[in-house]
C-alpha cells in the first residue's frame, strides 16, 4: 500500500466537485457497518464544512489515499489561525486542560 495526501482543493480541479464529494461521503470512522461512528464530529466536518472551509480559507484539508486502490484511508485539516477560546465559565481544569491546545 502506497498512501499520498491530496489537497482538497486540488482533487476538486483534477477530479470534479462531484467525484470529490463521492470520495467523501464513504469515510467512515466506524469499526464495522453496524456500529455507530467512532467520532461522528470527524465525519462531520469533512463531510459538511472541510470543502468550504477550505474554499474560505479557514483551514485546508488534505485526505490520505491509498493510491493502489484509490481509498480515502483518512485525513488531516490544518487551521490558517489560531482558534481563541474564552475561559468564560470554564473550571480552572478545563482552562488547564484546553490550554495545553490552544490559548486562551
């Protein structure tokens, strides 16, 4: 297995918006087809926001395939700016937790 990162915006010029879009729909963070998903936010945001984040410049995503079989085995988004995240009403271990991450 050979795997190689796309950008998103590249697979939509090369491929069409239509076939990226078929790509997607079929990632899935389940173990099998009956379980429910592993993190439903992941597919989520790929499946709903990674497209138009990306056109808007908030973030790029870039899905992992496998470029024997053409599966999308995964994928990773980078954020353009930090996300600020106000402590209002936070306990002190989740403001110690999130800053680990991000600031505050």
């Amino acid at each position: 297995m050979r795997a190689t990162a796309i950008n998103i915006l590249d697979m939509i010029e090369n491929s069409g918006l239509e076939m990226t879009n078929a790509v997607i729909s079929g990632f899935s963070t389940q173990k099998t087809k009956d379980s429910e998903p592993l993190n439903p936010d992941i597919e989520n945001f790929l499946k709903k926001n990674a497209i138009q984040f990306s056109r808007e410049k908030k973030s790029i995503t870039y899905l992992v395939m496998d470029e024997d079989n053409g599966f999308l085995l995964g994928f990773f988004s980078l954020a353009h700016k930090p996300i600020k995240i106000p402590p209002v009403g936070m306990s002190k271990t989740k403001i110690r937790t999130i800053e680990k991450y991000a600031r505050i």
